[in-house]
C-alpha cells in the first residue's frame, strides 16, 4: 500500500546570474552592510553557490518598497513558474490536471488569497472537487514534509492521484535595512525556483517507480529562533542561528535511525540520499554525522553549486535529478531528508 512518485518536474526564473556579479549586486543593494566588495566576494565564494536565478532582474530589486510591492511582485512571477512545473509533472506522469484527487502547495517566500494552487484553478483543468492544502511557514523543510503529508494521503485514498506544488523566490525577502549576518548569509546562499511531484495511490495504474514507505517528524525543543522569519513593515525579515549545523550534526542521526529500525535497515543500506542543500556547513554536518561516504552527498552539493537554496524546492530538485539522470538501481532504498524553521526535521524513506 506505498504511495509511487510518478513524476516530477522544476523550472527556474530566466534571469541567471553569476555569484561573483550578485556580490555586487549586493554590495548596492544593502548599502547598512558597509562591507568592503574583495571581502563579500569570498564571503559569497564560501557559500558554496556558482550561479543563482532570480525572480526580476537584478536592477528592479532596489525599487521594491515595503511588504507589498515584494509580494506583488512574488505572486506575478510566482504563478506562472507554478503552473508551468504543475503541467510538467502531469506529463511526466502520463496525467491530465482532472485526474489530480488532492493538491498540496508550500510556499514560505510569498503570501496569496486564495492560494497559488486556488489560482491555477482558474488556469488548469482542475476538476472543482479538488481537495487543496496550501501549507506555509515550514520553510526548508516542506519539500520533503509535503511528500510525507502526499503519501499518507494517498494511504487513506490508494486509488487517487495527488500532486505537491513549491514555489519559493528567496531574493524577494532581501532585506536592504538588514546589516545583520543572517541577511548577509541570506543574500549570498539563496535562490529562486518552482518544483512539483506528481504521487499516485498504491492501487491507481499509472503507481511506478520510487516508493514512499515511511516517514518520520522531528521537533527540536527550544530552538523557536533558530531559524525562521520576523515579519515586519518591509517584508520577511530572516531569523538565522549559527548552531544549525551544531543542532544537525546531533539530531539527525536518531531521526534516521528510528525510521531505519522500524523497517529493520541500517544506515549503510541506504544506497541514494536525496538530502536538502542548506549550505556547506550543514551539508558537512549531516554527513559527518551519518558517517555517509564521501561521494553520498553530491547531487545535493551540485544543486547548491548550480542553484543556491531554493528553501521547501531544493530537495525536490535534488529527488528530481535522481528521478530523471541518476536513476538509482531497482529495489535500492533512499532517503529523503530536510530541515526548518522551528528548528524541526523531516525524513522520508524511499524505495527505488
């Protein structure tokens, strides 16, 4: 009775810039931060990025003005990436948009009502019965709790088909009064994109391919300001700790091994781990503290090089890549995992 993901689809803005050039950027658009530019140039180095997209041309972000010229300018670039990867995943799948039973949507860069997926309704043939759960401030962790949420839907409605929308356009929650470090962490780390993954019941037809078999939440007691968001007059203010890797590197292992134990596997079964990519210090810390091979983490490494952190759609792009150019071996497990704002962590086994 595994819910199969039977398709998968990303899509990203058009304007693509180099890390070196949005150092600059960055260096006149947060004026307060007064660093010199040699010195945010290997600041953005360390990040681990080569090249993100951006929602708007570089040269608009200096115009955006308080919380809602950022999210008007969210919800005008962020609908049509959505219906964009949501067509995609159904093709990919071998699906028509009324086919789609349930449809959850995560987002922790913009706000709409109705929400995105209410408003490709009116886009999309989407049957009016449709069942919507928009999901918001999960953050970096809902790509893989809105496979978790998918899939246990799916257990209760084996024959339906489900589909999982993230849309996340990160540079429109820079702040340009912000001189803190999480904001300079901010600006040089994130990116913008838009994935969907398109889940079918054990019982419907088209159910192929990788697995959903379990999954597993975690919540950190007493770490509310770890990470997250302080919403204020201009936006998305971020909330960033620097024991993230700390808080990783501790917590991870029990996570994965209660999930494990309940499907009598250990850690060196599990042959792909599609992993989020929150930067290097937290990449070294979930494989340090998984004692993971060497080559283990490298879609997610590559993801980070080529995209940035995308928040919730970051791991989907990763599953994407192993779903599309990895294709791992028939009957090998994986292991999905991702971690967010609270501070909290999720995990999702899967079996290729």
């Amino acid at each position: 009775m595994h819910p199969a993901i039977v398709g998968t689809a990303t899509a990203l803005p058009p304007n693509r810039y180099e890390q070196s050039d949005l150092a600059r950027v960055a260096q006149n658009l947060l004026p307060k931060l007064n660093v010199d530019e040699a010195v945010l140039q290997r600041f953005f180095r360390h990040a681990g990025v080569e090249q993100r997209y951006l929602a708007l041309p570089a040269e608009r972000y200096a115009e955006l003005r308080g919380f809602g010229a950022r999210n008007d300018a969210w919800l005008e670039a962020a609908l049509p990436l959505a219906e964009q990867v949501t067509r995609e995943a159904l093709a990919d799948a071998g699906l028509a948009p009324e086919d789609v039973s349930a449809f959850f949507s995560t987002t922790i860069t913009g706000l709409a009502v109705p929400s995105i997926e209410a408003r490709l309704m009116n886009r999309m043939a989407l049957r009016p019965s449709l069942k919507r759960v928009p999901l918001f401030g999960l953050g970096c962790l809902a790509g893989c709790a809105g496979i978790a949420r998918a899939a246990d839907y799916l257990r209760a409605y084996p024959d339906q088909v489900a589909v999982l929308l993230s849309v996340e356009l990160c540079s429109l929650t820079v702040q340009r009064d912000d001189a803190s470090v999480a904001n300079l962490i901010s600006t040089g780390l994130f990116g913008d994109g838009a994935a969907a993954v398109v889940l079918v019941g054990a019982k419907h037809p088209a159910a192929r391919g990788p697995r959903v078999l379990d999954s597993q939440s975690h919540f950190f007691a007493n770490t509310e300001r770890t990470m997250g968001w302080d919403v204020t007059d201009h936006g998305f203010k971020i909330v960033l700790g620097k024991e993230v890797p700390a808080i990783a590197r501790e917590g991870l292992p029990p996570l994965v091994n209660a999930i494990l134990a309940r499907h009598q596997l250990r850690i060196p079964d599990i042959a792909t781990w599609v992993a989020h990519p929150g930067g290097p210090a937290v990449i070294s810390a979930m494989s340090e503290a998984l004692g993971l091979p060497d080559d283990a983490l490298v879609q997610t490494r590559r993801s980070l090089a080529q995209i940035g952190n995308l928040s919730s759609a970051s791991v989907l792009f990763v599953l994407d890549t192993f779903r599309r150019w990895v294709r791992p071996s028939a009957g090998s497990y994986g292991m999905m995992l991702a971690m967010g704002p609270a501070f909290c962590a999720e995990a999702a086994l899967l079996k290729w």
